[in-house]
C-alpha cells in the first residue's frame, strides 16, 4: 500500500511540475510577444508619421524608418499570432523594409518623390496603421478577447478608436 501512495505521489508530482512548466512557459511567449509589439508599434507610427511627412513635404527625408525590432522579435510574435495575422504583420513589415531599401538606393528630387510615389507614400502609412492595429491587442496582453488581433474587425475597431488620437509627431 504504502508503495502505491509513493508511485501515486511521485506521478501528481511529475504532473504538477509538467503543468506549472507548461504555465511558465506560456507566460514568458506571452510576455515576449507583449514586448516585441510594443518595440515593434513603436516603429511603426515612426514609420507613418515619417511617411506621412514625406508626402506633405514632398522629399525623402532622413533618417527613414527602418523594423529592426521585426528582425528581431518577428519569433516571439509568430509565437502568438494566428496565421492570418501572422501573414498581414509579415507583409506590412516586409513591404515597409522593402520599399525603404528601394527608396534608399534610387534617390529622386521632391517631384519625381510626389509624381511617382505619392500615392505609394499614403499606402505605406496606411500599411503602417494596419501593423499597429494587429499588435495593439497584443501590446495591451488583450489575447482572449473575442475579437482577435489582425482580424478585420479588430483593426476596424483600432482604426475608429485612432480617429480621436492625434497623429504622432
């Protein structure tokens, strides 16, 4: 008998220590996505104001927006994600770092800037505002509410709260 309260106490142990494990593990994913997408919301709205100025002053201005937290969190974020929000941060993020590159290598005066990137300048921002409506859910630790991050109706709902915001200077 006694043998058996030993087995049945070394298995409710091992089962505790696996749960409290599994727990531990789940709140450092948690906590790493939570500050990936802070880091990472941060560089965004850098990214559309700088966008949103190289528009209205019609140069390309220095220094542009670069993700390095995407390089460097995109992990912790892939953790945490669904797929589909997972695919629409990759692209905004991918797009972003694209287009600054390209922009980076051919330089253009202010008016070929406006005539040829224009339009592609108030796409990069809009871009950028998407990248902030998937995170903010995640930045907030709101990962089990019923409307999940990156889903059209979360950024619908982001994007009508932003109105009021003023833009980031």
């Amino acid at each position: 008998m006694d043998a058996v309260a030993g087995l049945i106490g070394v298995l409710v142990g091992a089962a505790l220590a696996g749960a409290i494990q599994l727990a531990l593990t789940i709140r450092r994913e948690r906590q790493a996505a939570k500050v990936a997408s802070r880091v990472l919301i941060g560089e965004l709205r850098h990214a559309a104001s700088f966008f949103e100025l190289c528009a209205r002053e019609g140069a390309w201005l220095k220094p542009p927006p670069y993700l390095p937290s995407w390089t460097n969190h995109c992990a912790a974020l892939a953790a945490i994600l669904d797929a589909e929000s997972w695919g629409r941060l990759d692209s905004v993020c991918q797009s972003i770092t694209r287009y600054v590159a390209m922009r980076e290598q051919t330089p253009v005066t202010p008016e070929e800037l406006l005539k040829q990137d224009g339009r592609l300048l108030e796409v990069m921002q809009k871009f950028a505002r998407q990248g902030i409506a998937i995170l903010e859910p995640v930045s907030e630790a709101r990962l089990l509410k019923p409307l999940r991050p990156g889903t059209p109706e979360a950024i619908e709902a982001w994007l009508r709260r932003s109105k009021d915001t003023p833009p980031a200077k």
